[in-house]
C-alpha cells in the first residue's frame, strides 16, 4: 500500500498530523514546502486543495483530506490504539469532539484574518483595528478554554489529538510568555505532551531551538 502524503509547512499546522500519523505508526512521507510563496510546489498544492492551505493529507488511494480535524479523526479510525480519541461510548467524547472543533472553528480563522488584515478591508485604520480586534478575540477564546483544561491532559488522565494541538498552538501568537502567564493550565498540557519523545522529535523539527 501506498504511504501517506502530508504536505506542510514548518511551523503550521501540519506539525500537528504529522505527530498524529507518528504516533498513529502509518507509513507517510513528508512533503515540505513554502505555501504561501510562487513555486512548482505550490502549484501542486492548488491542484489538490485550491485554497492553497496546509496541511494538506495524500490518502494511500489518492483521495485528498484538507481540514486538519478531519485527519485525525481519519486517523483515528486507522489506528485507534494511537487513543487520538475517545471512542463513542466513552463519556469524554462529546467534550473531546466539541473542544477540537472549537480549536479549528474558532481560534484557526483568526490567523487568516489577523495575519494580512489589508486583504479583508482597506490599508490603514480599519486594517489595525481588524488586527486588534482578532486578536482580542484569540486571546479571550484561549482564556475561555484553560477554564476546560484538565490535567495532566486537556481531558484529564487520558490523552488525546487535543494535546497535540495545544502543543502546537501555544508555540503561535500570542507567544510561549504569553501563555505561560495568562494561560498557565493550557502550558502544562503543552509541556506533558512535549514529554513524548516522538511528539517532541516533530517539535524540534518544526520549532528548532535558537542557535547562538
């Protein structure tokens, strides 16, 4: 059988399948690439998902996934005893399945339209405004959420895909400072699944360390 093609880009999302498929063990190849700049592979990737965005996941059969909660349900059915998520008839289910939407649905759209304000309204005053005004909304959504943090995972005792986003998503804006002060639940669910030494190997690759 074919392996899987993620297509990603450092530092994004991607980070977060790629720990999945590891720690799922399914075969996979990574394909890295500049997503937002003109190139061959680029070109690529608007043929298999024309919004131009990663992750993009390459299915053994061909078929093309492009939401990154998708994927690790996906995944999860592949390889259920990775434990991405709770099975049906766990009680945590509905808290698992309701958190990682409010995760992609809620807080994912406020880097499209924080990040490059003057392609949602006009250069100036209502481009900053925009800008400060998303971003008051990210923080308050996070906020919101380490009110739901468990421990030493965000359900508690058990693990779940939920931890591998908050790793990722803590390392974005606001910052890793600004966590760890206004957020400090969310950090320890970051911190306890970076122990995991696969999951801390995609880490390293995708947020090296600065070199002095």
């Amino acid at each position: 059988m074919k392996p899987y093609e993620l297509i990603g880009s450092a530092g994004c999302g991607s980070a977060i399948v790629e720990m999945a498929l590891v720690l799922a063990n399914v075969s996979h190849t990574l394909t890295d690439l500049p997503y937002l700049k003109p190139c061959a592979e680029r070109d690529r990737l608007l043929q298999l998902n024309p919004l131009g965005q990663v992750p993009t996941l390459v299915l053994p059969d061909g078929e093309i996934m492009t939401e990154s909660a998708a994927m690790i349900l996906h995944l999860n059915d592949v390889a259920p005893q990775a434990g991405l998520a709770p099975t049906p008839d766990k009680p945590e289910r509905a808290r698992f399945l309701n958190l990682l939407i409010r995760l992609v649905a809620a807080i994912y759209p406020t880097f499209t339209y924080g990040d490059n304000p003057p392609q949602w309204t006009t250069e100036g005053p209502a481009s900053e405004l925009l800008r400060q005004r998303v971003h008051t909304r990210r923080a308050d959504i996070w906020q919101e959420l380490e009110g739901q943090a468990g421990a030493p995972h965000m359900l508690g005792r058990r693990f779940s895909a939920l931890d591998l986003y908050v790793t990722v998503m803590t390392r974005w804006r606001p910052g890793q400072a600004w966590f760890a002060s206004e957020c400090p639940a969310l950090t320890a669910v970051a911190r306890e699944a970076a122990l995991e030494p696969n999951v801390a190997r995609v880490l390293r690759r995708h947020f090296p360390p600065p070199t002095e």
